[in-house]
C-alpha cells in the first residue's frame, strides 16, 4: 500500500479566509512534503518534515503555515493568501527523508479569489 | 544550482507506437525517479532507479539509470490511449533532506 491521501479534493477561498490542508500516510513513513504546483509544471518543494520535524522551508511566505501533529498527518494553514496562490497543492511522503522514493497524494486545487 | 533537462518537452503520437524520453544533467544523482500525472491529479511514480546502469520494467515501461549517472531515459512500448499524460523525471542527490529535482515534464498524445 502506498497511499497518501489529501482533503480536501477543491477548495476555493477569499484573500481574507483562513483554511487548511490535510495529508494523511498509513505507511510508516518518516518523512512528508508539501508541494506546490501550476498548470503544466513541475511540482515545487515547500516544506520537508523529517521525524515530524520542519527540516527544509525553501523560503516560502508566512501565509503558509505547516504543522505535522503526528507521523501520519501533515498540515498546511493557509491565511491571507493571494490569486497567484492558486495552485494544485501536493503532498508527498517516504520511508525516511534522504535517498527513498517520495509517493505523492492526489492533491488538493486550490483557488484563492 | 542543480537542473534536470527532460526532452521532449511534447509528443504526438499514433496508437502502438513506441515511445522515448530522457533527463540529462551535469550534477551526478544518487536515485532517479519517473512520474506520470494525469490532469488534476498527483504524480503517480512509474519506476525508481537507485543504481547507476540500473535497467528496470514496469509492463510496457522501461528506464535506466545512466552509467555515468547524469541521466535516465523512459521508454514505453506499445502505446495506447491511456498512456496521455504528463511524465516527469526527478533527480534526488544524498544528503540534501530529500529534495527531488525535477524535470520540466514531458507531455504525451496518443491518437487511437
């Protein structure tokens, strides 16, 4: 089983909301990712949690907020968030977080108006 | 910093042809790894490749781990409609937290 599930699935929001993102694995993964993405392009990496702990946040905006409860669940908080926001938002994991194959969830599309 | 060269960028091509894409670098990879995505929806991985002259199928699928470890090459055999997507491949260095290097994503038309 290499399952990574996302919720949820859209969401669409105002500049002024705030939401959040859910990523769960039942594998015994180690390590989780959040991952953005825009229409016909690579993802982008945002975040690495490592034994549930932030190992790498490359530079993204405060409005962006991750949390990773327990080593099955990540979080991605959203506030004032921006239309060039709008984007597919991945969430991946694997076993541990150097070397091993990430498997990604299906995604949540997400649109900021 | 690191860059993942993928050609070709699109391809159209007829029901049972065969198909061949590759991912060129000048940094050495310790792990290579090919995606494919349909439209809305995550990055399903297709092969992962963790030896440099590494030759591995997946059913229709092929890809190798270059010997100098610079670059990979997928080929699908057979093509059928189902095959349409966008195929990624991404590049992992040891000792860099994880990060995956990706490429800029082939795009693949088949016309029954």
């Amino acid at each position: 089983d290499t399952e990574v599930t996302q919720t949820p699935k859209h969401l669409v929001m105002g500049m002024t909301n705030k939401k959040s993102l859910k990523c769960e694995q039942h594998m015994g993964h180690r390590a989780m990712y959040w991952y953005k993405q825009k229409a016909k392009k690579p993802p982008e990496l945002m975040f690495v949690y490592s034994y549930e702990k932030l190992s790498i946040n490359e530079s993204v905006p405060s409005r962006f907020s991750p949390e990773c409860p327990n080593s099955s669940l990540l979080n991605l908080h959203l506030h004032a968030l921006q239309p060039e926001d709008s984007a597919l938002y991945l969430c991946a994991s694997s076993q541990a977080p150097d070397g091993d194959t990430q498997y990604f969830g299906p995604g949540t599309r997400l649109t900021v108006l | 910093g690191q860059q993942l060269n993928q050609s070709p960028q699109s391809m159209f091509i007829q029901e049972g042809e065969d198909v061949s894409m590759n991912c060129t670098s000048s940094s050495i990879f310790n792990t290579w790894l090919w995606y494919k995505q349909d439209p809305g929806e995550g990055p399903v991985l297709l092969i992962a490749l963790y030896k440099a002259g590494e030759l591995t199928s997946n059913g229709r699928l092929t890809a190798q781990f270059g010997i100098t470890r610079k670059d990979s090459f997928l080929n699908i055999s057979a093509s059928i409609p189902s095959d349409v997507g966008i195929y990624f491949c991404a590049g992992m260095i040891y000792n860099q937290g994880g990060k995956l290097i990706f490429g800029q994503g082939t795009e693949l038309s088949v016309k029954p």
